[in-house]
C-alpha cells in the first residue's frame, strides 16, 4: 500500500531552501518516493491554504521512514529546518483508488 509525506512548508530563508530543493529529489527516488506536489498553487476551499504544499508518495510506508531516517536525508533536513517552518506527517494511501463494489 502506497504511503505519503505531506508537508505544509512556510520558507523563512529562499536562499538556504532552494539548497534543501536542489538535494532532495535524489535521495527521494533512491527511497522509491517521488513528487506528487512540490510546491503548487495552493487554493483554499476551506479555511486557509498552507504557504506551500509538498506530497511525496512511497511504495510503503518503511519506505517513507528510510527515506526519512537515511543519514542523506537527515543532513539535508539541516538546512530545511534552519530555512523554514511547518509540519510533516506520514499517512498511509490505498491499495487502489476504485475499490470493487461492496468495500
């Protein structure tokens, strides 16, 4: 079952988090993640939009979790944090999208 990392994301610093930007794509496809959303024109249709959205989808979720605790990442996540400020949270996504009738 596919898992997520979903991150609402207000940059404080754009210089240091285009460094963060530029690193993170590898390390995420090494992991078997890649970009759902990075970034994107958020709308609110319900209370207020997030400064930025980013959505990264992984086979699993352990492999959301290595992804997260590789020692690449964690120096990555450096500059992030010093750069920004938000929430990221792992959810679990399902197994296909049209479930047959009666599930």
């Amino acid at each position: 079952m596919p898992a997520y990392i979903i991150g609402e994301i207000e940059i404080t610093d754009p210089e240091s988090y285009k460094r963060y930007t530029a690193q993170t794509p590898g390390v995420i496809a090494k992991h078997g993640g890649r970009f759902i959303v990075r970034g994107g024109n958020g709308e609110a249709i319900e209370g207020s939009a997030p400064k930025r959205v980013v959505v990264i989808e992984f086979p699993d979720r352990a492999a959301a979790k290595r992804f997260y605790n590789s020692p690449e990442y964690q120096e990555i996540l450096k500059i992030r944090l010093s750069a920004s400020s938000g929430r990221l949270f792992l959810v679990d996504g399902v197994d296909s999208p049209n479930p047959p009738a009666g599930v």
